[in-house]
C-alpha cells in the first residue's frame, strides 16, 4: 500500500466516523443521556474529519451545533488552517 492510499483509507474511515459521532450527539441532545465532549468534536476535525463534521453539521436534518458561535469558531478555525495548509502543499509541490 502507497502513503497516497494509507491516507485515502484514513480520510475516509475519519470521515465517517466523524459523521457517525456527530449523529449521535444529535440524536442524544436534550434528552438527559452523556453527550459527546465538543473538544473530541474538534478533535475529530482536526485529524481529518472536517468534511465529515461539516456533511453532519449542515447537510443532514436536523443541522447540529450551527448556532454555537463559540464551537462554529473553532470548528472554522480548524478548516481555514487544514485548507491553508492544502494550499501550501499544493504550490510546494510544482516545480
């Protein structure tokens, strides 16, 4: 297996992990049970689930935790770091 697939694969399985524990702390809000720590939320971001956190956060009904100003700025902190980051890579990466 290739770095290029070894990456693929965690993207993908992050990604829907990510997605996973989003829903759950969806479907348990409000209704007294232990909810998912938002710190591990962002963490799941942060190793590469933000396109999982976002699918979870604002295109599945009912959206989750779009109206927490103060996670919404962490959670695009994180994704404007991860694009800059890309972005970088991407211009380093020509010859």
């Amino acid at each position: 297996m290739s770095l290029f697939e070894g990456i693929l694969i965690w993207l993908l399985a992050i990604n829907i992990i990510t997605v996973v524990i989003y829903r759950y702390d969806k479907m348990v809000a409000g209704s007294g049970r232990s909810r998912v720590p938002e710190s591990r939320l962002l963490l799941l971001a942060l190793v590469g689930g933000t396109p999982g956190a976002y699918i979870a956060m604002y295109l599945m009904q009912p959206r989750h935790k779009t109206r927490k100003l103060s996670f919404l700025w962490k959670f695009w902190g994180i994704a404007i770091v991860q694009i800059a980051v890309l972005i970088y890579w991407q211009l380093g990466q020509r010859p």
